[in-house]
C-alpha cells in the first residue's frame, strides 16, 4: 500500500477502533451494571425502583374486580366472566386462571361456588387449575436436584390432584379445552411418557387447535430441562408456528424455544443467542395485529424485547420497553433470580445499541397510573 493510503486508513482506521472499543466497554458495564449512571427518562423509561416483577402486565380491569370479590368471598362475578368468554378460548383461560390464583389463598368463595352448583364445569375447571397452582407452590422454583424429598413428594400428589379433577371437569364440559390445557400442564410434572402427552394433546388440540397458552405449557413438556430435548423443543415450536393461521401470536414459539436452550447452556443468563430476521419478522406482524390490551400480547412483547436486544435492534427494542414498563414479571426476565435485574440488563444493551436519543420522547406515567 502506498504510504498516503496507508496513512489515510491510519487516520481512518484509529477513530473506528477507539469508537468500537469504547462501545464494547459500555456494552459489557450495561451488562454488568444495567441502567445504573444512565438518564432513562431520556428514553421514555422509568426508573430502576418503579419496576414491578410481581406481573407481566396489567390485569384487566373486570378480571381485577372479579378476583377481588372472590377474595371477598363472592364467587358470582368470575362465573359470570367466564360464562361471558364464551368459546373464545384464549380469553377463557386468562380469566380462569386468574381466579384459580385466589384459591390457594382465599377458597372460600369457589368452595361456595361448587357447593351451590354442584357438578358445575368452570367451578371444576377452576378447583383443577388452583391445585394444579398449589402444586407448583408446594415444589417451590428450584431445579429438582435443589428440591427436597418432602416438597418433591408433595408436589406429585398435588399434581395427580389436579389431574384427575381436571379430568372431572372435561367430563362434564366435553367441548371445554381448559381442563386438558390443565392437565397438558401437570404432564410435564408427572413425567408422562411422550405417547400419553401426544394423546393429553390431540385431544386438547381437537377443541382449540391454536390455543395460545396451551402451546405455551406444551413447549415447557418438550423442553430438555422436563421430559424432551432442544431438538423436540425446536421442532414442536417451528410446527406449531408453520401451521398457526397468519398472524398468529403462536409465531412467538421459535423465540421461546431459543431462550430455553440459552438458559440450559447459560445457567440464569437468558439473554444469549440470535433469530432469524423472518422469526422476528412474524412476531412483529403477529403483535401489530392484536389490541394492544390483549393479555397475551404482553406475553409476546417481552420475548420480543429481549430478543431485539440480543438483534442489536436497540430503538425498536426500546418501544417495546416503554410500553412493557413497569411490569416485568414476563420470560425471559423470570427465568432470573432477580428479574428486574436481569430486564433493567436488557434494556440498557438496548439504550447502548440505540445511541443518543434523537427526539424528545413523550413523558413517561408513574408505575400507579
């Protein structure tokens, strides 16, 4: 090279490096130190201490006045919410499964509810979820190898509880599919053999083909960490996208199957790994199709944000935080022990990968409102 061009890739050549090491050094403290020392209002962003992991979203305000009368001991709001959902599905296992929630608290009320209508269906579709939730509360959030014998023991006979009430409950509703989401959901506890989750699932399937949730705790079944592999994890997500009608929410799975085999190669850092532009691709479409108060959006956006993160896609990533906040309590971020950590981690990759906000963004609202 003649010495003018060398000299000119120099002077060219110096400033790139120094730009490239000075953002890996940020991008390594914003891993190591999330937000801390960042203007994240400048972002549209709350603070690190307004984070809320208790939930992945807001809940519905009629679910919210259901659930707080049944705590009040009032069964007849949440019937008459789930009577409401009709066959939209979906929104039939939100509602239920926020109810089923109360129980391991407060039963009163769905002990009344069975009482004044025996042999009701959604009163025993809800009693089979809440044991199904007592189960997992009895194992606790440790791997199995941290779990004691007593708690293991526990949680079986809980989850063969509500196996066979959900069992009880799709005998009386035989067109209902949220009791077999239920018992879907207690197979990978028990360890079903993989041709008796296939058949749990063809009959699941056989009265909502697409149902969101189900195919959520059906990926959980073929996991390498439960009773399946990355291969069959891979393989049931890409499927289960393929054959979703367009648009569906369902084309989030490919992204969930990348995060769990990131977490059983990286311990609790889930944030490792890329996806395809055409994976990222349908979620988008997916998302721009739903109201943005669906429940189940909230579940897809924070996949979405994570993984936009990892795609160096830090603007876009950023849109998503700002509607996600403050609720944080979604996956990847619950895979961590502490998962506000591990978002405020995520988002300030993001705030790294975006640069300098260009305009002003509008005001962020207080966690409250």
């Amino acid at each position: 090279m003649p010495p003018l061009l060398q000299y000119t890739a120099i002077v060219i050549g110096l400033p790139v490096l120094a730009w490239a090491l000075w953002s890996s050094a940020r991008l390594a403290r914003a891993n190591r130190n999330g937000t801390a020392g960042m203007d994240v209002s400048a972002y549209g962003l709350l603070p690190r201490e307004e984070l809320d992991a208790s939930e992945y979203g807001p809940t519905a305000p009629e679910v919210a006045d259901a659930t707080l009368a049944a705590r009040q001991g009032d069964w007849r709001p949440g019937a008459a919410l789930l009577a409401a959902a009709g066959q939209d599905w979906d929104r039939r296992w939100y509602v239920l499964t926020r109810l089923a929630q109360v129980a391991p608290q407060e039963d009163a009320w769905l002990t009344a509810w069975r009482t004044e209508r025996p042999g009701d269906p959604d009163a025993a579709a809800v009693h089979a979820q809440a044991l199904l939730y007592l189960a997992w509360h009895a194992r606790g959030e440790g791997y199995a190898k941290d779990t004691s014998a007593d708690r293991l023991a526990r949680f079986k006979q809980l989850l063969q509880a509500a196996f066979e009430e959900a069992r009880s409950a799709a005998a009386l509703a035989p067109h209902d599919p949220s009791p077999w989401v239920t018992m879907v959901t207690a197979a990978r506890g028990l360890v079903l053999p993989h041709e008796e989750f296939r058949r749990l699932w063809s009959e699941l399937t056989a009265r909502a083909p697409h149902h969101f949730y189900a195919h959520l705790n059906a990926l959980q079944y073929w996991c390498a960490k439960w009773c399946g592999s990355d291969r069959l994890a891979h393989r049931f997500a890409q499927e289960a996208a393929a054959s979703a009608p367009p648009q569906s929410l369902l084309s989030v799975l490919p992204l969930e199957a990348a995060f769990e085999r990131a977490l059983q190669g990286a311990g609790q850092v889930p944030l490792a790994g890329r996806h395809p532009k055409s994976e990222l691709d349908a979620v988008r479409a997916a998302l721009s199709a739903v109201p943005a108060d669906d429940p189940r959006s909230r579940l897809v956006r924070h996949r979405l944000a994570a993984a936009l993160t990892l795609a160096g896609k830090g603007s876009e990533a950023l849109e998503h935080f700002r509607i996600l906040e403050p609720w944080v309590g979604g996956e990847p971020w619950s895979y961590h022990g502490n998962p506000v950590a591990m978002y405020d981690r995520a988002r300030a990759l993001a705030i790294v990968k975006a640069g300098k906000p260009r305009t002003k963004t509008a005001p962020v609202p207080t966690a409250g409102s």
